[in-house]
C-alpha cells in the first residue's frame, strides 16, 4: 500500500504554528530527515508519518502538549487548505464549502476523513485522524479543528460559536487553552473529534461567494484528487457501498470482488488505515440516513431499504443508536 502523505501547504501552516510555540523546527526537520525548503513547494508533499514525529518532536521540545491549538493563532489564509480552501470560500454557504472540504480533504492530508451531515438541530462536521504505520498524533486533529473553527470565523466575518467541540481521549490536566480558541462546550472521551454548528452560521450566505469560480475550483481540485484516486481501499470502500446498499446489505465478499480484492486482502488494507469493514458499513449508512431524511419526498421505509435494511425495525433501532432520536423526530427537527 503506498504511503499517505500530507500537502505542503498544510504542512507549512502546522510549522508556522509550532514555530510560534517557540519550536526549531528547522532543525526537527533535519533531524526526521525531511526536507524543510519543500515547504516552499505548493506541490511537495510530506509522509504522514513523518509529520507524526514532527508533531510528537515538538510537543517533547516544547513541553506544551495544546500547541496544536496554535493552529488558532495563525493568520488565516486559504492556502492552507491548498485548492480546497479558494474552493470553500466560492461556495454559497459554510454547508456547502464543507460539502467541498469532505469531497476534496485527501488533497490536504490522505490521513483524515471527514465527513459531514445534519443533526436535529444544526450540522456536525467530523474529524477522523489515522496514522500510516504510526498512530496519529492527538495534536494533529486537536490542530484540525482549531484551524477549520478559525477559518470559518475569518470567512464569515462573524465570531462564529459551535454548540459543542468532541475530542477521543481524556480531558487535559490544562482546560484553559481549549477554552480560549473554542469558546464552546467541551466534550472529552468522545467517539470521534468534531464540532456541532449551528444551522443558520453553516446556511448563511458567504461575502465571498462566487458560483463561476467554485466551478473553477472543483475541477482542479477533481484534477489534482484523480492523482490518490487509487491510493487508499477505505475511500473505493465507501463509493462501493453506497452503490450497493440498495439492493440490500451488501457483504464483506461482495465488495472485495467490486474491488477485484480477496477478502483477507480487504481486511488486512481496512485494518492498516485503522479500520474495519463493519465500521465503515456503519459509519456509511448514519452518513446517508442524515441525508436521505433531508429529501423530504422519501418515506422511512424507502430511507430503510435505501440504507440496505431488509427489516425496517432494525434500521429504527440503529438509527435510535446513531442520533438518540427515531427518524420521525429527527425529520420533524429538520
């Protein structure tokens, strides 16, 4: 399987902020032995891992286990996304920017997912961070979402406030910091990172929008993602159930031969992007039931069959597990 990578534009921007913790990240680099002037280069890209022990170096060098949240600090500048933030600031709205940033986020770093969906009363954007051979740096996400917060407030003009932050692990021993870059409820021990907006900041229209140059910037951003379009089994995964979940729940052995794969084979290349098939089956299913409640033209048994349940009470049942809420009631919010 061939190595994730990281941008150099974001790379740039998570060296700005630890240099602003005082960090010689001159020097961190050539100890990692990676190259510190490709960070100049818009088209250089750096191994995940090898930014892991860049965030892991700085964190020992610095003694300060929240520089992540320096990301906050910066000057924000839509580079940072490399063609996915010009992109985001042409879209229509916030939901229809971060509709484009989990379109096009492995252009960014082919370590994170995320995704994107309505809550009963706002939307949720998800952070989830992997590591290559390494596991993920906590200040890598912690940094993700400073950053995406921290935009958001630029872009708008509007001190933007989320109804919660979630963070996986437990609370640190300093809140402060947290509290000063979110300004929101704080939720430790989560199941995942991510943040919950309010509808209205994510449907509001953007000063910056421009229909012409969101067309402009898909299709770069579609060139330039076509390059990892084959790099990573959990993406293909992902498009192959979405396909097949109408026709009923499809099987592990199913979409392995979608993927000309054995199944050990797709087991083994979920596991190594720290994963597994049932999760993302899951995982995809809560994504599309979010959407289909949306289309208020379809009914809860052909959200039910559309989500690949033979039995619609076992689909009222995950959707009780996903949302704390049955299906009529989320609708109803929505």
């Amino acid at each position: 399987m061939s190595e994730r990578t990281t941008s150099s534009s974001w790379a740039s921007s998570i060296v700005q902020a630890l240099e602003l913790g005082g960090v010689d990240c001159r020097a961190i680099f050539a100890k990692l032995g990676l190259d510190y002037a490709a960070l100049d280069d818009p088209e250089a890209r750096f191994p995940q891992d090898g930014m892991t022990r860049l965030w892991r170096c700085a964190v020992e060098a610095s003694g300060d286990p929240a520089i992540g949240l320096n990301m906050a600090r910066l000057s924000v500048r839509p580079m940072a996304f490399h063609v996915v933030g010009y992109a985001l600031m042409s879209s229509r709205n916030l939901q229809e920017g971060f509709t484009r940033l989990v379109r096009y986020q492995r252009i960014i770093g082919e370590g994170s997912d995320l995704s994107f969906h309505p809550t009963l009363d706002g939307y949720e954007l998800i952070f989830a961070i992997h590591g290559d051979q390494l596991p993920p740096a906590r200040q890598s996400s912690e940094a993700s979402l400073a950053y995406t917060l921290a935009f958001c407030r630029w872009l708008t003009g509007k001190p933007i406030r989320v109804r919660e932050v979630t963070f996986q692990g437990p609370p640190p021993e300093n809140l402060q910091p947290y509290r000063d870059v979110f300004q929101a409820p704080l939720r430790f021990n989560a199941e995942r990172y991510g943040m919950i907006f309010d509808r209205a900041d994510l449907d509001a229209p953007l000063p910056s929008a421009n229909e012409a140059l969101a067309q402009l910037h898909d299709r770069f951003a579609g060139e330039y993602l076509a390059r990892f379009s084959d790099s990573r089994v959990t993406h293909q995964v992902r498009q192959v159930l979405c396909r097949l979940l109408p026709q009923g729940e499809p099987k592990r052995e199913a979409v392995a031969q979608a993927l000309l794969l054995s199944e050990r084979t797709l087991q083994r290349r979920l596991q190594d992007e720290g994963t597994s098939y049932q999760h993302l089956l899951d995982d995809t299913r809560r994504e599309l039931a979010g959407q289909y409640l949306a289309q208020p033209n379809l009914t809860l048994l052909e959200i039910a069959y559309l989500l690949g349940f033979a039995d619609p009470s076992n689909f009222f049942r995950a959707f009780r597990r996903w949302f704390d809420s049955t299906p009529g009631e989320y609708r109803a919010k929505l």
